[in-house]
C-alpha cells in the first residue's frame, strides 16, 4: 500500500521528500518534481532534498490526479465492473 499522508499532501501541491522505503508504493513518474525521493539512511541526501525544495516552486502534474483523486478511482472501478 501507500502512504495515505504523503498521497494527501502531494495532492495539496506540497512538496514531499521521502527514502525509497517511505515512497514505496507511490508511481513516482507521475508525481513530477513534487516527490523527491532519496536513498535509505542517506540522512545527508534528504537534508539537501529537504534544503533545496525550499527554492524551487513546481506545480504537480495532471497526471497525479488521473491517478490518485477519487473520482478517477470510482471511475476506473466502474469501468473495471462493467
């Protein structure tokens, strides 16, 4: 499964930094630059992640959306039932 708080906050527009155990799960092509992912235990790595978010203002891409808003989901079901 998911991290249903990082699915909340990309959905938001917010910007995530998360280790690849913490994003497993998440379609990560889909996220664009709001999902910056780095390697287990490299506490360096997410801190200049973390850093240098701070600077950068990207908007999540319409592809996130199609994925992961309830709407497409229902959709997908019922399409996926029918």
């Amino acid at each position: 499964g998911v991290k249903t708080k990082m699915i909340e906050a990309l959905g938001m527009n917010t910007t995530v930094v998360a280790t690849e155990t913490g994003a497993a799960g998440v379609n990560k092509e889909v996220c664009g630059n709001k999902l910056k992912v780095v390697k287990d235990n490299d506490w360096g790595a997410f801190t200049n992640a973390v850093t240098g978010i701070a600077s950068q203002s990207f908007e999540i891409p319409q592809t996130f959306y199609q994925q992961y808003a309830w709407e497409s989901i229902v959709k997908k079901v019922v399409s996926d039932l029918s």
